[in-house]
C-alpha cells in the first residue's frame, strides 16, 4: 500500500530491506563492550566513568552478554586441535577449585571467590576467544584500547595535577584501593603502548611513524606517574617485543632483531638520563618506587615463599580455594593472595591445581608459539599486545578470580580459532 502511495506521488517505492538490521554487523559490537568489561576497573577513575549513572562493569556485561550470543550465532568456527588441552585444563581447573571449596577454612574470601571463577571467568574466556577470533570485533576491540591508554593516562595526569587522584601508596590512603588503582591504570597504558608500537612498525608512510612514535612515546611518559612498577616494565616489554613478534611472524627476522635492539636501547638511555637527574623523579611515582628498596621492599617474596611453604605442607590437595590468607596469618583480607598464579594455584588447589594450571596456561602459552607463524602477523602482534601485560601482572599482582587474566587467556586462544560470517 504505501509502495502504491508512493508511485502515485512520483517517489521511489518504500524498501522495507532498508530496514533490517546486520546482525553479523551488530555482533561485532561485542568487541566494544568486552573492551569496557576489561578495561572498567581503569575507565572507572576516569571524569566519563564517574559521571555514569550505574557501575562501568555491571553496564559492560549486561551489554556484552547478548552481543556475545549474536556474534557466536553469527559466524562459522573452525577450532584448531591445540585447543584441547588448554580449554580441558581451564575446565577442570574451575570444577577443581569448587571441590577444594569444600575443605576450605575461608568463609569471606571464599564467597567472593567462587562466583568469579564458575560465573564471570568462563565468560570472560569464551568471549575473548570469540572477539579475538573474529576481525570486526578485534578491530573494535583495539580501537577502543587504543582511546582507552591515552584517556586513562590524561586522567591520571590532571587528576595529580589537580590534587584529585593519589596514587602510589601514599600515606593515609587504602593501600588496597590505591594498589588497585595503579595496577589497573598501568595495565591499560601498557596495552594502548604496545599496539600503538605495533601501528608503528606498519606505518607505510613518514607521517604514520611519527604520530605512532608520539603516542607510544607519551604513553610510556605517563606510565612514569602512577607508581604500579609492573605497569611499566610490562609496557616497556609489549613495546620491544610485540614488534618484533609482527616482523618475525611476518617472516622478516632480521627487522625483528633491529627494532627489539634500537628499542631497548632507546629505553634503557632515556631511563638512565631520568635517572641521574634526582630532580627529574620528582613526582614520578614509578621511578620513585623503584628507587625505594627494588623488590627486597616488596611484601611479594614473603608471600610467594609462605605460598610454597604452605602448598608443601597440605600436598597432594592444598589449603582449599580462598584459604591461603587465614593459613598466611593474614584473616579474611584477599589482598594478601599469593600474587602469582601458579603458586596461588599449588597452595591452594594442591598438586592437581598445579598439574591442571601448567595445561591451561602452560598449554596456551604454547599454542601461541606454535600459531604465531601461521596466523595473519598484525592478528598475532595486536593479540600479543593485549595478552603480555595482562599475562605478566597475572604472575606478580592478581589472583585466580581476576576477570581480566580469563580474557587474556581467551585472546590468546583465540589464535587457534578462524571466524567466517555465516
């Protein structure tokens, strides 16, 4: 009716194909919403995420559960073999530490614990091995990471500037909070870093090369000011070697070893000027930590050694999920975990915790090996990019329910799955 409406008024008749909406388009939007759910514990101290009316993270999960479903109906998966030892491992993994729930002493921790690993953990993992596998919503998902680094940087700056963020573990502050709040601002600098080196090395043109430079550049000035260590020292390793790693998949060797070595160089030269400048550390909290005791400062040693001592006295079946701390002398406080993974793991799951984390995390690090020479180099050096801080803070800063490190398994995964448009 209306398509007669329309030829007798002279107009072209209404296409109701127009209309319709690209569900394959649409599900690559979870690329965006599951760059909000990883990056949201940054994004939340941020001027943007303060003015949100509801919490960054429950809004980026309610987004990222159906646009994960329409991506997955979407697309045609082809898995490759490698996939199966470390998605079994995950598997148990989760199923063993519910069972060591069971002879746990925590109550609170343990609460805490659990939904995160049965619940949020294989979320975050299928969703970074779809939004990984797939190039629209990758795309979507580096973008976003790319804004995200330069937003949270510029907020930590004004926010130091200005008296309203303190971070580094300043006195009077929550030193969870603020450990939290460093880590977290570091690990999405780190991120945007080294994919901005790897635009770099991609550049075709003069003008690309020196825009990518200035961002990496300034990235890795800021990651001088909020006071997380490792942020630093993962952000100067995903800028030497995610490069290299795109050249070498690439087949191109030799330009692997002349960017890992001119950037090395360039790093250790411009540390070394701040560095015998002591005016110059003045309000870099990074360096500043550094520069306080290095590591014998660190409570980390102490709780990595209480960790095998304690997973060495409960063998085979360890201390139970979430009961490192009470055994620790520590009490229901989370934040003293063991701060690695794998002896987080051992204490408290035992030695099958341990066997069923190496074929996890062992079985993907491996897989990224063996794929790292078959899948498209610029899909392996953005994956690398997003992976290696995360990978990283997993052994020194957070523990097993870390929403954050299950992506970063998924993305590395990813490398072993193709995604075609139905």
């Amino acid at each position: 009716m209306l398509g007669a409406v329309a030829r007798r008024r002279g107009a072209a008749p209404v296409s109701w194909r127009a209309l319709r909406i690209d569900s394959a388009a649409l599900g690559a939007l979870a690329g965006l919403a599951a760059a909000g759910l990883h990056f949201a514990g940054a994004l939340k101290s941020t001027p943007l995420g303060t003015l949100l009316p509801v919490d960054l993270t429950l809004l980026a999960g309610a987004l990222l559960l159906p646009l994960l479903a329409v991506l997955l109906l979407t697309r045609r998966w082809w898995l490759h073999g490698t996939l199966a030892p470390p998605l079994a491992g995950a598997a148990l993994l989760w199923l063993w530490l519910v069972l060591a729930g069971g002879w746990s002493r925590s109550g609170t921790i343990l609460a805490a614990k659990l939904p995160e690993l049965v619940l949020l953990a294989p979320l975050m993992l299928l969703g970074g091995l779809a939004v990984g596998a797939d190039s629209a919503a990758r795309r979507l998902l580096v973008g976003a990471t790319l804004l995200t680094g330069p937003l949270v940087a510029v907020s930590v700056a004004v926010g130091l500037a200005t008296g309203g963020v303190v971070l580094g573990g300043a006195v009077g502050g929550n030193p969870d909070l603020l450990r939290v709040q460093y880590q977290l601002a570091g690990l999405a600098i780190a991120c945007a870093a080294g994919l901005g080196a790897v635009r770099l090395v991609e550049a075709p043109v003069w003008q690309g090369r020196l825009f990518w430079s200035a961002y990496t550049l300034a990235l890795a000035a800021a990651a001088l000011l909020p006071g997380g260590r490792m942020g630093l020292i993962s952000l100067g390793l995903s800028v030497l070697l995610t490069p290299a790693l795109r050249c070498w998949s690439a087949g191109c060797p030799r330009a692997a070893l002349r960017w890992a070595g001119g950037a090395a160089l360039a790093g250790a030269a411009g540390l070394g000027l701040l560095l015998l400048k002591a005016q110059a550390l003045d309000g870099l909290r990074t360096l500043e930590r550094f520069t306080e005791g290095g590591l014998e400062a660190s409570a980390r040693p102490a709780l990595w050694r209480a960790a095998l001592d304690w997973g060495a006295a409960t063998l085979p079946w360890g201390l139970g999920t979430g009961g490192f701390t009470l055994a620790a002398g520590y009490g229901e406080r989370r934040g003293l975990y063991p701060h690695n993974h794998l002896l987080e793991a051992f204490a408290e799951g035992g030695l099958p915790g341990l066997l069923l984390w190496l074929l996890c995390f062992g079985g993907a690090a491996a897989l990224v090996l063996l794929r790292a020479r078959h899948a498209a180099p610029e899909r392996v050096a953005r994956i690398a990019a997003l992976v290696l801080p995360v990978g990283l803070a997993a052994m020194v800063s957070t523990d097993l329910g870390n929403r954050m490190v299950w992506f970063a398994l998924g993305l590395a995964l990813s490398l072993g799955v193709v995604a075609r448009r139905a």
